[in-house]
C-alpha cells in the first residue's frame, strides 16, 4: 500500500510538471470517452425496445406482407379487424390475442377542449402487456366498453390525481367514458404509444363512418389495425407461420395463392423486442443507422485511445534518464513498471472522470437535439459504470506496460550511454496517425454525401405545388364531420386562399393504402395493385397537380355525383356499396398508373373503364403526374384518386401570393366558430414534407457532430506528436540551420513528415468510403451519384488541418537560436 501511494504522489509530480502532456491525453481520452457514450446510450436505447414486459418472449406482432408482380414486397405492421380473433379461435398455440386501433378523441374539461389519443384494444391488452397498475384491476380494467385506463400524466391532468376510479372522461362529442384504471406511464423505450388512454374495442367513440368500425368485422381485404398474439411457451414461431397459408385459404375470401400472377398475401410474425427494429418491416432502416452510429462512436472512441498510448509512448522515450537513475539507484524492473502503469491508469481515471461530467452535462443537449427521448437513468447503469471502469483500467494499463516494458529492459549503463530509446517506434506511430486519420476523413466524407443526399430527395418533384398550402386536420371527428363542405366554402371567402379541398391522408403522412384493379376483360391475368387515394372533388385542384389529359374531379359534372352508400346499384354489376368501396364512379389515374394498365398515352386512357377491386366499375376521366406521397426512399407508386366523402381528415388550404399574417388569423377564427369543442391542428405542407426527412437529417446532425470531435481529437493527438517531435529533433534542426538550413526549410521539412500519413490515410479512407456510402444509396429509390470531388475535398481539406496543427511548431523550433538547440538535452 505505501509502494502504491508513493507510486501515485510521483505520478502526479510528472503529470503536473508535463502540463502539456496531461491536457492533451486528458482532454482527448475525456472527449472520446464522452462521445462514445452518449452514441452507446442511445444505441443501447434503441434496441431495447419492450424487453421489460414478461412475456415479451411470447408476444408477436402479425404483419402482413403482399407480394405484387413488378414490385418488391410490402410489408404492413397492420391487417384486418377479423385475423385476430380467427386466429385464436384456429391456433391452438395462441393463448390470447389483443388488437390495437389508434385513433384521436377531443376531451372537454373546465370549458376548455383537448386533443389527446386513445387506442381501442380487446379486453385482453394487460395480458400481454402487464404494465403497472396505480388503480384498478389489470384482469378487468378493459373487460366492458364504454370505460377507460388513463397514463398516470393524463389522470393527473384531467383529475389531478390517481385515485379516480369510476370518475367519467367526457368527450366533446358527448360521449361519456368511465375511468377503470390508472398505470404507470410507459417506459420511453416501448413501441406502444406512451400518452394514449386505453378503452374496449367494442367502446362507441362516434358514429364512425356510419357503422364501418363494425362492419370491419367480416372485411379482410383491408389494412388498419394492429394484432398482437401471446402464444404458449415452446411454440416455434416458425413452425406457425408455416401453417398460415393453409389458414388464409380457408379464412380469408380474397386470399390469392402465390404461384400465380395475382398479389399473394403472407403473414409474418414479428416478435414483440425485434419490432422496433425489424429489417424487414415498417422500421427497415433504422437498424442500419444503429449500426452505423456504433461503427461512429467505435471510431470516436478508438481514435482517443489511439492517441493516448500514441502521446503516451512518445513522451516515455523522452524519460530514459529518470530510468537510468532508478535503475542505477537500485530499483527494480517490477518497480518500474508499477510506475508506469500507475501513471497511465491515473490518467485514464482522470479522463473517465471529466468524460462522465461531460457526458451529464451535455446529454440533455444531445437529446433535445436529435427529438428522442430518454431515461438519464442509464447513464448510472451499473453495466455502463463497470464496463467503462473495465475500459479504462485496460487502456491505462496497456498505455503504460508497453513502453515500461522496453525502458525498464536495458541496464542503467546502456541507457546512460545511449540517451534515448524508442519506446513506441516511429513506424508504429506513424500507423497510428494514418488509422486516426482515415477514420476521420472516412466520416467527413460521409457527413457530407448524406446532407447532399438529404438535400436531393427533399428537392424532388412530388407531382404537386406543395408551396403554399396549409394541412388543416381533425375533420374526422364526429362533430366535424356534417361541417367540412361549409366550413371549405366559408374558407374560399378569406382574402388570400385560392382553392380548398380534403382528403383521407396528406401526402408524407405515411399511409399506404393499396388495391386491385385492371382493365374489363383482364382479370385473370391483369390485376395490379395501385396506391388508392380517397378524395373530396376539390382535393386535386387544390394541390396544384399538372393535368396532362383529361380533366378532374367537378361538382358540376353529372358523372362524378356520389352514391347513395346505402343504395343498391344493381345495373353497374354491383349489389350495394361496400364498406371498402368509393362513393364516386369516376377516376383519375396517374401516369405509371395508366402505363401499368398497358395504355400508351395519357389522352388513350380518358374515357376507359378500370375495375375496382373485383366488380367495381370506374370511369378514367383525367390523367395526372405522379405523386410522391412518401420519402424518395420509395420508388413512385401507381396511383389512383378516388372520390369518398365519408372519411375526409385533411383541408388542404392554397394561400395566394397576397396571403399574409391577418389571411390566417383569419382561418384560425375560422375554425374557432366553425369547430368550437376541436382543437385547431394546422402545418404547412412544405414543412409536413420536410418532417418526413428528419431521419436523414438526424443521420447528418449525428455524423456532422462526431465527425467534428473525431478531427478535434485526431488534431490533439497530432499536436502532442508534433510537440514531441519538434523537441526530439531540436539539436537536428540546430545542425541543419548552422549548415545554411533557413527557417522555411526546417518548417517544411516537419511539415512533410506529418503531411505523408494523412495521404496515405486518404488512400485508405476512399475506397472505404466508396463501397460504404454505394451500399447505403442502394436503400434510395432516388439518388445522387458519388462525386469524387468530395473526396478529393475532404482529403485536401485533411492535409491542410494536419499542416496547420503541425506548423506552429514548427516555426517555433525553426526559429530558435542555433546556439541554444545545440546546448538542448
């Protein structure tokens, strides 16, 4: 114990009196050490998504994929209201089920109007996912409708506190809802929505599209709720999903066998702690991005650990003396080497230590920054503490047993006699430096090709005039709904709006909605799917869509009047309008659309039949540009737009050039007379659009900022190597400027030294960053070429921060006095 603190009391003496040294190993290690967590942190988030339910192991989410000739397949993370409920009833590894239905309700407390969200599930939800109870009974919280769990954050808001069992939830539209339980807030790291109340699926929310929620019940070619199954333990989900198909023919009427050229529907289990992360689902690309940010923050971290042993071998060779000394005075090896590792160590303890303040202080930062959200509970994990304590004893160690290893190796005579020894190797130094730097111009080079590609599919031609068009939504709700067509009439008669229409979706909401078509007479060989777009009749105009044959939807036109969805149409092949049928008996296609159904012009598709689903006859009346209703990640879809009334959620407001500040104040009064218990929602397209890039963008965010400390803490290293080598070849440069060197010389003699890792670090980084940046554009529909330029770029600019770093000190040495470098020892 007394070796060990006088080991640390001449520890500390060095490290004080080398100021430089210290600063430089700490800052960099503590900066590395910083970021490196904070990526780990939020990567360890990410993929640890609902692992805190019991039976997560047992809990699968069945999604359904559609495989469609000429297309890749699609895969829903939703499916039809009867699969669950029929599987249940046919499986018997299926011990239960629970679907989930989201949707938006309008809360009245004190006169004032809340929108908040709800999800409609079956009785069985806290069998499968047993969140905690503050009140209530998990067995019969959700048995009956017309009751509600509420998140304790929305008890606290409506009823200030938790104790509210049997109070009523009212809702605008004056449906009541009795509370039956509170639980504790989710988790952040759960797929569920965290503030959304919970009711009984068969709970009447409104009228609901005239009963359509209930008629779901026997629909099985639709796509809009979520089904969950816990099945027994042992059960091989494999096993399982093999028996689908047999199980799909039987059960599902619409069901198509592959093998042939029609669309085949598959279902997939997907189990509940890979959903948020599932590379073949809605959520592909984030586990590549996760990915990605770990290879960083390898990066950022190894590039600090690499410049710590690197300082830390350079400065031990210039301490041959001290161990001559020691060695001379009788200290043993054993001794010696304790010195050094405890030198190391302590180091690596001091880094940790201001990496971890750092890490809390700047954490909220990185958060707020990237809209995640996070428990700061992690950053005291116990797995985090120990397996950074375990890092740092490793580095500290590894950094001061090598060079103690070969300094403590000759005898005092032999280092007296020879002065110096090279404890790290000029070549092994060198390699350090080309890895730090590789790695370094490898993520400024990608920094930058993911903002140019951002960039890009953010300027695509989306098939409408986005500029200028503000999104008004909630019309769906049921006192809403009997208002659209006055309140769009009154909004036409404020100064500074153009055109108005609604529509199910906005494009970038996310939705995909698909059905079959084909022409009469090709049914057996030429259903395709398209993308089905439900509209109101001014919808398009309002969008400003480049017409190029034919006309669009008219209020006027005789042909494009609704149907009665309660009629019978006998006449047009159809017995009644179906839940899942348009009210209209027009179309308008897009481009890809008509060239799908093998017309050769647009003007050729005017005026021709297409049917809908399997006997729903449609007029093509207008051809349309295509539409890029999400990210360019997606490749264009087909397209149809088809008039429905019943269900329209979305105003699309065009503002005139005129439109100002008292235009939509003047919309917002608007609302306010017209809706007075909805909250007003409203966003313009552009930045609806915009939003639809914030992964990209966070990606860039992400890599700009690391790539920054990854330089940073590479030009750090790289000063404490110039300042070591600069002060090793002190008597050298003497020399050199006695025999008629000048000062620019001897700078661009250190210069160069440095200047030839870097390019040799280019020539690795390139290539790297070629094959790596190629595969991730693979994962655009639309993309840039590479251009070499950025690389090119990125290297020069490389070369020039290595030459800065380096050229102070070597204008200091070359400008010293000959006289005094050659008294230098």
């Amino acid at each position: 114990m007394k070796m060990l603190g006088n080991f640390l009391r001449v520890a500390v003496r060095i490290l004080v009196r080398d100021r430089l040294y210290t600063l430089l190993n700490v800052a960099g290690l503590a900066i590395g050490i910083a970021a490196a967590s904070m990526l780990g942190l939020y990567v360890w988030h990410e993929t640890h998504y609902d692992g805190f339910f019991s039976k997560a192991g047992q809990i699968y989410r069945v999604d359904k994929t559609e495989f469609v000739p000429g297309r890749m397949p699609i895969t829903y993370d939703s499916t039809a209201k009867p699969l669950g409920p029929a599987l249940k009833q046919d499986f018997p590894e299926v011990e239960a089920m629970v679907r989930i239905d989201s949707d938006s309700v309008v809360v009245s407390r004190d006169g004032n109007a809340f929108r908040e969200r709800i999800q409609v599930v079956d009785g069985d939800f806290f069998r499968l996912f047993d969140l905690p109870f503050i009140a209530g009974d998990p067995g019969t919280a959700l048995a009956a409708p017309g009751t509600v769990v509420l998140p304790e954050s929305l008890a606290r808001k409506y009823f200030n506190g938790v104790d509210i069992l049997g109070r009523t939830l009212t809702l605008t539209n004056g449906i009541s809802l009795t509370v039956s339980g509170v639980i504790r807030d989710l988790p952040t790291n759960t797929h569920l929505r965290r503030d959304a109340m919970l009711t009984n699926i068969g709970t009447r929310l409104g009228d609901n599209f005239d009963g359509w929620f209930t008629r779901m019940d026997t629909v099985w070619n639709t796509n809009f709720i979520r089904t969950y199954i816990l099945v027994k333990p042992g059960t091989d989900p494999a096993a399982l999903t093999a028996r689908f198909p047999a199980f799909l023919a039987a059960r599902d009427p619409n069901y198509l066998s592959t093998g042939t050229n029609k669309p085949a529907k598959a279902l997939v289990l997907t189990g509940l702690t890979h959903i948020h992360t599932d590379p073949t689902g809605v959520s592909a690309n984030l586990l590549g991005v996760l990915h990605g940010l770990l290879a960083v923050a390898a990066v950022v971290l190894g590039i600090a650990v690499v410049n710590f042993v690197n300082l830390s071998t350079a400065r031990s060779s210039l301490r041959v003396r001290e161990v001559a000394v020691r060695k001379a005075l009788g200290a043993p090896r054993g001794m010696l080497i304790g010195q050094f590792i405890v030198e190391s160590v302590l180091l690596t303890l001091v880094a940790a230590v201001l990496g971890y303040v750092l890490l809390e202080v700047l954490m909220p930062t990185f958060v707020s920054a990237l809209g995640i959200r996070f428990d700061r509970g992690y950053l005291y994990s116990p797995w985090l503490l120990v397996a950074e304590l375990a890092g740092v004893l490793a580095v500290g160690g590894l950094a001061g047993l090598y060079p103690a290893l070969v300094l403590s190796r000759p005898t005092a005579s032999v280092l007296l006699r020879g002065g110096t020894v090279a404890s790290g190797g000029s070549a092994v130094r060198t390699l350090l430096v080309v890895a730090q730097f590789s790695a370094a111009i490898l993520l400024a080079i990608s920094t930058v090709v993911i903002f140019q590609q951002t960039r890009y599919v953010s300027s695509q031609q989306l098939g409408f005039n986005a500029e200028g068009v503000l999104l008004m939504r909630e019309l769906h709700q049921p006192e809403a709904r009997a208002h659209i067509e006055s309140f769009r009439q009154a909004l036409l008669r404020i100064p500074g709006v153009g055109q108005a229409g609604a529509s199910f979706h906005a494009p970038s909401d996310g939705s995909d909605s698909t059905d079959n078509y084909h022409v009469p007479g090709t049914v057996d060989d030429g259903t395709i799917v398209f993308r089905s777009e439900f509209i109101g009749h001014d919808y398009l105009q309002a969008m400003g869509v480049r017409l190029l044959a034919g006309r669009l939807f008219d209020r006027a036109a005789t042909a494009d009047a609704l149907r009665d969805p309660k009629a019978a149409a006998p006449a047009e092949g159809i017995n009644n309008v179906r839940p899942t049928d348009p009210l209209g008996r027009t179309v308008v296609l897009s481009w890809r659309a008509v060239q799908r159904l093998g017309f050769h012009t647009a003007e050729e598709a005017v005026g021709r039949q297409v049917i809908y689903d399997v006997d729903y006859p449609l007029t093509i009346i207008g051809v349309v540009d295509d539409w890029q209703f999400n990210s360019a990640r997606t490749e264009l879809q087909p397209t149809a737009f088809l008039l429905d009334e019943r269900g329209l959620d979305v105003m699309a407001v065009r503002l005139t050039p005129a439109a100002g500040a008292a235009t939509l104040a003047a919309i917002d009064q608007l609302w306010k007379d017209t809706f007075p218990t909805i909250p007003e929602n409203r966003q313009f397209l552009d930045d609806h659009i915009r939003d639809a890039y914030t992964g990209e963008t966070r990606q860039g965010t992400l890599l700009a900022g690391f790539t920054g400390l990854a330089i940073l803490i590479a030009c750090l290293g790289l000063f404490g190597l110039a300042a070591f080598t600069a002060q090793r070849r002190t008597k050298e440069i003497g020399l050199r400027k006695v025999l008629g060197a000048g000062v620019t010389d001897i700078v661009r003699l250190l210069v160069w030294q440095f200047s030839k890792p870097v390019m040799v670090a280019n020539l690795i980084a390139w290539p790297l960053a070629w094959l790596g940046l190629s595969r991730w554009l693979q994962g655009y529909a639309y993309r840039i070429a590479l251009n070499p330029l950025v690389f090119a770029v990125a290297g020069l600019a490389a070369l020039v921060i290595a030459w800065v770093t380096v050229a102070g000190h070597a204008a200091r040495v070359a400008a010293a006095k000959p006289v005094d470098a050659l008294r230098y020892e």
